[in-house]
C-alpha cells in the first residue's frame, strides 16, 4: 500500500512537471504572438496588501503549481471574489491558492506515508481529503473575520464621514479623509475607503466606486449604505443627514444585536455549569460528608 502510495506521488509530480513546461510554452509563445501583432496589453491597477515586493520562491513555486490547475472562467471569477473579500487582491491569488490545495494534500501524505505508514487506506484518504478542504475552510474563515472587522468600524466610519460633511467638506473629500484617520484603528475599512477614493480619482463614477466597495467587502451594512448614497445623490438629498440617519440605525441595530447576544448568554452557560462547574461543587461539599461516612460504616456494620 506505501509503494502504492508513493508511486502514486511520483506520477503526479511528473504529470505536475510536464504541465508547468508546457504552461510556460504556452504563455511564452502567447507574448510573442502579441508582440509580434502589437496588441495593446490592459493595464492592470494592482492595489494590493505587499505591492511591489518581489515575490518569494515558496509563493513563485506555488503559482506556477497552480496555473497548471486553472478551471472555468466562471469558477476563477468566483473564487477571486472570495478572495477579494477576504483581503487578498494579488493578481495571481487564484493561482496560489491553488497551488496550495495540490501541493498540501501531497504534504499531508506524505506526512502519513512517512511517520504513520499504517496499514490502512483511510488515513491516505482522510489526509488527501483533509489536504483538498483545508485551504478553503481556512478562506472562508478569512472572509468572515475581515467582515467581522469591517462591520465593527464602519459606524466610527460613518460618524467621521458625518463630522466631515457637516464641517464643509465634500463626500469625496470627507472620505479621503476617514480613509486615513482610520488607518491605526480600522484598517480593513481604511483600506476599503481609500480604494472607493482611488477609483473616483481614476475616473469611475461615485455609484460605481460605491458598488464595487459592497461587491469586494460582501457585507449586508457596506450594501446598504451604498445604496443609501446611492439614493440621495439620484434624488438630490442632504448626504450629511443621511449619513447621519443611517448611522443611528446602524447603532440602533448594533444594540439590538449586542442585546440578543446577551441574552442567549443564559443558556449558553447551562452546559458548562452542568458539565464542569456542577460536578466541583458537589465534590467539595460531598466529599468530606463521604469520607466521613466511608470511615464510619466498617464500624457500623460490625456493631
């Protein structure tokens, strides 16, 4: 079964080979074909966490692994979205993260293989499977605490964009300006901010901007404040009160949910207290009368 097993690796690390060979003959022979033909290659603007740093072998090894592993355009845009949710903007994101779902479930065999060897097929499995699934649990644990954080600070956002409106500045200035108070305390929305700024500054509309800002973050509060600007510049309404309305409701909403919190605390804590804190109790207060009756009952019973 190990021989099976390590067959089976080889093979796919040569398949895995020829496919990065060919791959780079692909690729090299498509921009010389765009050269030659002078097609105008699009500009990419890349805002992302680690821009200009080159990257390193591990991440290099990884992407290349993972350009051999390219599905449908359809599942490559969706797991980029997810990607963009959870912070990682790189252009070759997708191609590491699948990097990462080949070469782990070969790490985790050969982990098995090596330090296990059981006779077994379901730990080979388990590991595979294991190695396959981890990768994309650990993205969507990525995605839900960046959302945590940003519904966190957008109310502090929404007070600076309110204090700023209402001191004279534009929404667009006011925003550039709560993108970069918010750096040290929020850095995720911060972060999101200054990219609505910079497309604004590119040439793309406020709606837009906006749009793209509740696409990237997937966060119910992010849509629906967009919406709300949205709105109010259609229909020529004060944005300083809607910001301000908006983030009272926020508030509002974010009470009610501390609230409800609190009040499953009740019975959350049934089972600790039934399963750790009962049982202490009754073994201090118990114990001492059981010890008592231990040592006293030989001599009742010979009476």
């Amino acid at each position: 079964m190990v021989l099976a097993i390590v067959i089976f690796v080889v093979l796919f690390g040569a398949v895995a080979a020829i496919g990065l060979v060919f791959s780079s003959r692909n690729a090299m022979s498509k921009r010389v074909e765009d050269v030659v033909a002078g097609a105008p290659q699009a500009l990419e603007l890349d805002v992302s966490r680690g821009s200009g740093q080159p990257d390193s072998p591990f991440t290099s090894i990884l992407e290349r692994v993972g350009s051999t592993m390219q599905q449908g355009k359809k599942e490559n845009a969706g797991l980029r979205q997810q990607l963009i949710q959870a912070g990682y903007r790189e252009s070759n994101a997708v191609n590491i993260l699948y990097g990462i779902k080949v070469l782990f479930p070969i790490f985790l065999l050969s982990m098995v293989i090596f330090l296990w060897h059981p006779a077994s097929p379901l730990p080979y499995i388990a590991a595979a499977g294991l190695g396959y699934l981890l990768p994309d649990y650990g993205l969507q644990r990525l995605i839900h605490n960046r959302q945590k954080k940003i519904r966190k600070g957008l109310p502090d956002a929404l007070d600076l964009l309110v204090i700023c409106v209402e001191a004279g500045l534009s929404l667009d200035q006011a925003l550039a300006r709560t993108s970069k108070e918010l750096g040290v305390s929020h850095p995720e929305v911060s972060d999101e901010l200054n990219l609505v700024v910079l497309e604004q500054a590119a040439g793309a509309g406020r709606g837009e901007a906006w749009k793209h800002l509740a696409d990237r973050t997937g966060v119910d509060s992010v849509r629906h404040l967009t919406t709300t600007i949205i709105q109010a510049e259609q229909f020529g309404t004060s944005i300083a009160k809607t910001l301000r309305v908006h983030s009272e409701t926020m508030r509002l909403k974010r009470k009610q949910l501390l609230e409800e919190e609190a009040a499953k605390t009740s019975v959350k804590l049934v089972f600790p207290l039934v399963l750790f804190i009962f049982p202490s109790i009754l073994l201090v207060t118990l114990g001492p009368a059981l010890i008592q009756i231990y040592k006293v009952l030989p001599t009742l019973v010979h009476h």
